[in-house]
C-alpha cells in the first residue's frame, strides 16, 4: 500500500492557482528574497517536470526572454512560446545543450528518486549538484545565477566551496514551503565570476 500525503495550504494553494505542483512556492519565495527573475532573461530549468516552475518563471521572462525545460519525464502543463521542453538525462551528453544557451540564470529542483536510505540519496543529490555547476560553468554568463536543490549529505561543504569559487555570493535557502523533515535545502550563486583565462599552451 502506497502512503499518500494529506494536502498541506501549498498543495491546495497549487492546486486553486492552477500550478502543477506546490514546489513553486519554493521558487517563490527564492525570487523574493534575491531578485531573480526579470523580463528578458534566458532560463534553463532542470528538473522542470511536472512545470510548476517552469509555469512560474515563463510570464516573468516575458516575451523577449526564454525557458528551457528539462527533464526525464514530459512537462504536464500547457507551455507558451517563450518555452522549449526537452526529455533528457542532464547527466547525459552536455554538448546537446550548447544550441540553446548561453543562459542567465539556470535553476535546478532536480531530485533522484528517494531509496529511503538517507546516505545514498544525499550522494544522489550532490551528483545532480555537481552537474548542475558544469553546466553553470559551460552556458552561464558571467554574472548570472544559479538556485539548485539539493539533500545536505557529507557532500555539502565541498559543493558549497565549489560554488564559491564559481558564484560572488553563495547563500542557502530553505524555503516555508520546504517541509521541515526534508533535508532539502537551496543553493544559491549570485554572480558568476568570470571564467579564469585559458593557460597558454606551451
Ligand atoms: C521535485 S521534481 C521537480 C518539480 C518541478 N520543479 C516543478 O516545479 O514542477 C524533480 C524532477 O527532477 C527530475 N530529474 C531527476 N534526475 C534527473 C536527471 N538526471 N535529468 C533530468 N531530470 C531529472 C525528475 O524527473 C523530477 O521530475
């Protein structure tokens, strides 16, 4: 027999405005406090099913900017223009996603699926991490952003000193919206330094 959650005030508040799952007040609440989102804006979202924020960040862009999707499993909701959906494996081949950057900002709620064993999954979750900073690294411009999810495991420090080393500002966010008995927590990298200049070849 499979557990099935009681809707909390975000699942039903989700549920009334018409997103397709309560992980955007998540996001919500990140765009509040550090201002991320404005028209124009090129967005990569990873771990974009079933399109909560994807739906959240589309009318934000606006016209003259972009979103582009990604996920194992198709999106669930009606997209508009400024949307591209792609199913891939973001741990697969990141040369696929060099026609549709550079970007802005790039956001991952990518999650693995959960085993039950603590240990494994935060080792699941830094690896999706970890990814999402390679892509930061390939199609982020300087001074763009980045919001990535992630299960605080053993991991955690080193990804957050790899962040630093990338981003000016590194924050961590758990959002109302995150339940309390979850380890998830966000990252957030405010203003990617410039990439250090290639070594002359000698
Ligand atoms: C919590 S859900 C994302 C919810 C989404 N942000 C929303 O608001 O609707 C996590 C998603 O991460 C995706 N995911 C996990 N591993 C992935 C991978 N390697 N590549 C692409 N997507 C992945 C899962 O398929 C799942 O849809």
């Amino acid at each position: 027999m499979t557990y099935k959650r009681p809707a909390d005030r975000y699942t039903k508040q989700a549920k009334a405005e018409g997103f397709a799952a309560r992980s955007v007040y998540k996001l919500e609440e990140i765009d509040r406090r550090t201002k991320l989102l404005r028209p124009g804006l090129r967005v990569l979202d990873l771990g974009a099913a079933p399109g909560s924020w994807t739906q959240y960040v589309a009318p934000k862009v606006g016209p003259k900017g972009k979103v582009v999707a990604i996920d194992l499993d198709p999106l669930r909701v009606a997209c508009g223009p400024n949307v591209q959906a792609l199913e891939m494996d973001a741990l697969g081949d990141l040369s696929v996603l060099d026609p549709y950057g550079p970007f802005d900002l790039v956001l991952s709620d990518m999650a693995p699926h959960t085993t039950g064993t603590p240990f494994a999954d935060a080792a699941r979750s830094e690896e999706l991490v970890d990814r999402v900073l390679d892509v930061c690294e390939r199609l982020l411009v300087p001074g763009g952003n980045v919001v990535a999810k992630l299960f605080r495991g053993e991991g955690f420090e080193a990804l957050r000193a790899r962040m630093r080393g990338i981003f000016s500002d590194v924050r961590l966010i758990k959002p109302e919206a995150s339940r309390r008995e979850s380890v998830e927590l966000f990252l957030v990298g405010l203003g990617r330094k410039p990439p250090a200049p290639a070594e002359p070849a000698k």
